[in-house]
C-alpha cells in the first residue's frame, strides 16, 4: 500500500480517512438515496476531487471495479439506512471506507457499531474514548474507568 496509508493501521487508518478524507484524494458530501418505498434519506458519499491521490492512496482496484465507486457507495449507504434508518453519518462513512478499503465484502449490510453511555458509535475505539472522557470527567479513578470500559461496550450489528 502506498505511504499515506501503511503509516496507520486498524482503526486509527479508517478514522484518519473519515476525518481528514483530502489527504486520500476525497471530499464528503450530501446526497440523497432510496430504497423502493423508504428514504429519501441525506448521507454522505465521497466526492473524488484528486482522482490520482485517489489512486495512489487506495490503488487501482478502486477503479477497476465493473460497478462505478458512485453506485457502490449509494449501495453501501442505502443497505445500511435501509435496516436502521436512524443511524449516524459516521457509520456510513466508516462503512464505505472499509468498502474502498477492501475491508468489507459487497454484502455490507450488517455494519457493526458499538454502544456506550446510550449513543452508538462507529468503532470500539471512539465508544472507549467516549466512555473514559465521561468517567474521567465525573472523577471516577483510573482502574474502576478502565473495569467499566471492559464490560460497558455492546456491540450492535
């Protein structure tokens, strides 16, 4: 993989992209899709603005799919809203980057989040942080915040 992504790893790379997505050749933006009788529902679809930045930074395979990256990702974010209409812009954007990604296989329909303090987040890792900046914030100790972070995280698919 090229430089700009072998330097992070799990979901600390997935979040870089979600979070900083110009540095890998995209921009976030606003559409609109359906699913038959359901939606319209507004969710975010990468914009290609560098499509050679694009390219170095997800390889060729991004575009030698038969389907276009477009159709893909309004597949990915209808599926999802499809299921669970009320999900979060996150989930979808951590889901089409694990897609461009080669993570996640076509059938990307059980996107799995996970639930802290009553929100659902879209990694493991943000739900821990959530949690300790929470505790941490009431006054709660170090080892006791650490105990609860073990055992308060559901997973939801």
């Amino acid at each position: 993989m090229p430089d700009n992504i072998t330097k992070l790893t799990g979901d600390a790379l997935i979040n870089d992209i979600v979070d900083n997505p110009e540095k890998y050749g995209f921009t976030w933006g606003n559409f609109q899709v359906r699913e038959g009788d359901m939606g319209p529902w507004d969710v975010p679809l990468p914009r290609h603005d560098n499509l050679e930045l694009l390219r170095t930074s997800f390889g060729d395979h991004l575009f030698m799919a038969k389907t276009s990256r477009h159709v893909t990702n309004q597949r990915i974010a209808r599926d999802i809203m499809s299921r669970r209409p009320l999900t979060n812009a996150r989930v979808i954007k951590v889901a089409i980057v694990q897609n461009m990604l080669g993570i996640r296989s076509r059938a990307v329909a059980a996107v799995k989040t996970y639930l802290a303090g009553g929100q659902e987040f879209a990694t493991r890792e943000l739900a821990e942080t959530f949690l300790r900046e929470a505790l941490t914030a009431k006054g709660y100790p170090a080892d006791l915040i650490e105990d609860v972070i073990k055992t308060a995280i559901a997973e939801k698919a």
